[in-house]
C-alpha cells in the first residue's frame, strides 16, 4: 500500500465517521420516541439531542470545507 493509498483510506475514515455520528443520533431519537414513557423530560431531552445533531452537522461541513479548500491549495 502507498502513501496516496493510504492517505484516502484516511480521508474516507474521516468522512465516515460524522456519517456514524449522525446515524446514532437519529437512532438515538427514534430510541426517545419510542421510550417516551420512561423519560421524564421528554422535550429536554430532544433538544439537548438536536444541539448535540446540530453542531456535530455544522463540523463536519466545517471539517470538510476545509479540507476541500486545503487539497485545492496544495495542488
């Protein structure tokens, strides 16, 4: 494996993971809605879990802003 090689399977981790992240959030409310018996404060809970989806959204489209504005400064 060479270095290009490597430095996409880097790059294509790094793009997975906010994908993961996002994923968990939504199970996580579906998991809330569905249990909405056992949570006492419901409407907290998904707000707290919006802020949460929110800004891990906003950095990764930060994150990949800024790695598209690096590939093209170094190409």
């Amino acid at each position: 494996m060479n270095a290009s090689e490597q430095g996409f399977g880097i790059i294509v981790a790094l793009l997975f993971l906010p994908l993961v992240q996002l994923v968990a959030s939504i199970l996580t409310s579906i998991w809330m809605g569905i249990r909405s018996a056992h949570l006492p404060d419901k409407k907290a809970s998904l707000k707290i879990l919006g802020k949460i989806t929110l800004w891990s959204f906003l950095g990764a489209l930060a994150g990949g802003i800024a790695m598209i504005v690096g590939f093209k400064m170094f190409n």
